[in-house]
C-alpha cells in the first residue's frame, strides 16, 4: 500500500524537526565558540577549528543516507541522529568548562563532542530531507523547502533570543544548565514531531535478496551524470553562499564606519530579506505549482544571478564607502540568498528520487541528499575560511581595506556566476548507464 504523501500539516511537523536542529547547532556552533574566545581567552583559532571539525564529520552523511535507504524506515535515523546530537551538545557544554581548569582535557572531550555534533546533524539532516523528498509531491515541494527552512531560521532566532538573555549573569553552571534544557527540549519536539508521520512501514522484500553494498551504490550515485553535477552545483554555490558569513559586519565598520549596534541592525536587515526571497518562492510554488526539477532550477538560477547582482553592487559600495544604500544593498543580497536557498533546497529534493531516466524512481534518495550534503558541509566549511583568510590576505596586499573586500566580494560574484551556468546545465546532463543497483527493499511504496 503506498502511503499517503504529507499533507501541510506533515511538512510544518517536520519543519520542527529542522528548528530543533537549528536550536542546537545555534548553540554549539556560536554561544560555545564565543565563550571559549572570551571568556576563557582561548585562542580564536581553537572554536573555528572545531566548527571546521564538525563539518568535516559530515562527509559521513553519505552512508547515513545509504543506512536510511537500505531500511524501511527514516524515522528511526531521525531520532537517532538527534539524540546523537543532542548529548553531542551536552558533552560540548561540559567541555567548554573544563577547558577552564583543565584546557588540553577540554579540548579532547570538545573534539569528541563536536565529532558527534557532526554525525548527528549529519544522520538526523540527511534522512529529513530524504523523507521530504519521498512523501512530499512535486507541487508541493517549493513550499515544503521554504516552510522547513524557514521554521530552522526560526528555531536559530528564538533559541539565540532566549539563551542570550538567560545566560546573564553568566557562569558555567549556567551554561550547562541552558544547553541541556535546549538538547532536552530539541530531542522532545523530535520525538512529537516524527510520531506517525512516516505511517506504516513498507512491506519487506524477499530477506534471501542481497543488499548492494555502501561503496558500489555510491559508486553509482556518483556515476549519475546529474547527480554528480549537481553535486558541483552545491559546493560552488554554497561556498559563494558563506563566504560572506563572516566578513559582512566586518566590512560595514572598517569601510562604512558601522558600531557595532549598527552592523548587528544590517545584519537583521539582510536576514528579513532572506526570508522575504524565502517566502516568495515558498508562496509561488505553493500558487502555481511546481513543475518539478526544471521549475526550480528556473527559480535557482534567478537566487545566483540576483545574489551575483547584489554582490557585484556591494563591490562597488567598498569602492564608494559612506553615501551608498548598504542596507538596501544587503537587503537585496539577502533577498536573492533566500531564493537560492529555497530553490535548491525544492531541486534537491525533486532530483532526489529521479532515476536514471529522469523519472520518479524510490530508493536513493538518502544518499543522494548524503553526498549533496556532504558537499555543502565541506563548502560552508571552506566558504568561511575564504571569506575571512582572503580579506586578510588582500589587506596586507593592497594596504587598504576597501579595496580586499571589493576583490573578496567580486570573487563571491563570479561563484554565484559560474553556479548559475552550471545549474543550467543540470537537465540537460547525459543520462547515466542503467546499472545493477537494487533499490531499497519496498523503496516502490514510498514515492512521492
């Protein structure tokens, strides 16, 4: 029996899942690192290196998403990959205090800790996806990636609100206490969020049938021309995506002459606008409909090109300096970022399932999303470190800080340039080889 595909109410219940992610990430990738930097004087390399371990933890998501397909069920490596997360969390807490008293003992319980942040972002955020992308219908897919994007922006905006204003006055008792309520509290909306949402569990194959082993499906994956180019896709695009992460406030005090009361305002500038360009797509699709992978990519190249656009523009307001629309500008860029993201989330989940024949086809979408994913973890890994190494490079070349930041931004542009040519080409890569995988067992019960 092939089940229900997801209703609204379905996609909003897994989009919790997505801000119970969020929640968590927030903390440990942001709150933890600041407090290591400044309240216990820790070299700032030492939170940016464990953060850059945590995403490099996250090529495993490939066989994550292979475990998901080759079972009956996703849910399971849900909850699993949040629990692995949340006490990922906790132990990431607990080091951060340690490393006062005992800094080499924390730093090798931190390393722990952000390895199982890393596998269970990993496993939690790969099978998420996969299951949007089986149970969720084509039409409905550019909705379902704005509304779960959306609700993760939101679990990251109330969980740095609330744990901002509970931490003072701060101790480390209290840190402790603010990341396990947050673990407790992300793992419970799990659990309530995935409860039945799945449905029944497809019917097992022939148990004498052989499962395909992990190297010879990925093997395959990679061997999709689309697939792979897709791929591509991911890590140019998101490096362009995050190399601004770190540079942007950074760029309005030095060139524009921001405090930082304004620059933290223009960064809340930039993120209206990217859940405007989110809302946007979302409300399209929505209206009109997807038209699967080729209606998104239309959608996808527009986010690039318009976030080249904005690019290009805050280049030259580092020519100009003070007198240009930043804000509008940043307003613009986080507009066209929003679009980008929601689009290739919606494409991603169309090319999940699509089989060598273009075609709706069950049974890889786990390590399709695994690979992507792995990509992006290593592209907003490399990403950031661009941004922020490239400045400092073309400050020491140039002697000028306008004149980095307009080389580091032009760079940026021409990513988003080149992403968008390559995400035309998607549809139209060569069709693989049929090859001899077998699909997941009862994969044909669960298409979207």
């Amino acid at each position: 029996m092939t089940p229900t595909p997801l209703g609204w109410l379905g996609i909003i219940r897994l989009g919790l899942v997505q801000s119970a992610l969020g929640a968590i990430v927030v903390l440990t990738t942001s709150t933890l690192n600041r407090v290591m930097a400044v309240e216990l004087a820790l070299p700032v390399a030492l939170p940016a290196a464990l953060v850059a371990w945590h995403y490099a933890v996250q090529l495993s998501r490939p066989r994550w998403g292979y475990g998901s397909d080759m079972g009956r069920r996703r849910t399971p490596w849900i909850i699993g990959g949040m629990g692995v997360l949340a006490m990922g969390a906790l132990l990431a807490a607990n080091a951060t205090a340690l490393m006062a008293a005992a800094p080499v003992a924390g730093v090798v319980l931190a390393l722990i800790a952000f390895t199982m942040i890393g596998a269970g972002v990993g496993a939690s955020g790969t099978s998420l996806l996969a299951l949007l992308a089986t149970r969720v219908t084509p039409s409905r897919r550019p909705a379902a990636a704005a509304i779960t994007w959306i609700m993760m922006v939101v679990g990251i905006v109330i969980t740095a609100g609330v744990a901002g204003a509970l931490l003072d006055p701060f101790s480390m008792q209290r840190l402790a206490l603010i990341a396990s309520g947050i673990a407790m509290i992300a793992f419970l909306v799990t659990l309530l969020a995935v409860r039945g949402v799945e449905g029944e569990p497809a019917p097992a194959a022939d148990p004498a049938e052989p499962r395909p082993a992990f190297k010879a499906v990925l093997r395959e994956t990679l061997a999709d021309p689309r697939a792979r180019l897709f791929g591509v896709f991911v890590f140019v695009s998101m490096v362009a995506y995050s190399a601004q992460d770190l540079i942007l406030e950074p760029f309005a005090g030095l060139v524009f002459g921001m405090t930082p009361g304004q620059s933290t305002q223009m960064s809340g500038v930039q993120h209206s606008g990217v859940l405007t360009g989110m809302i946007l797509v979302g409300a399209a699709g929505g209206m009109i409909g997807g038209r699967g992978a080729g209606w998104m990519r239309g959608w996808t190249v527009l986010g690039c090109i318009g976030s080249a656009v904005a690019l290009a523009l805050l280049a030259i307001a580092a020519a100009v300096g003070p007198g240009w629309p930043l804000s509008l500008t940043v307003f613009g860029l986080g507009f066209f970022n929003g679009v980008f993201a929601v689009a290739a989330i919606g494409s991603m989940m169309a090319l999940a399932g699509a089989g060598p024949d273009g075609e709706e086809a069950g049974g890889r979408e786990g390590i399709r999303m695994g690979v992507w994913g792995a990509a992006q973890a290593i592209a907003f890994a490399l990403g950031g470190f661009f941004g922020a190494v490239g400045v400092d490079i073309g400050r020491r070349i140039f002697a000028e800080d306008a004149t980095a930041f307009l080389t580091v931004f032009a760079i940026e542009a021409a990513l988003f340039v080149a992403a968008a040519l390559i995400a035309t080409r998607i549809g139209r890569a060569a069709r693989p080889t049929p090859s001899a995988f077998t699909p997941v067992r009862g994969a044909e019960h669960v298409q979207a």
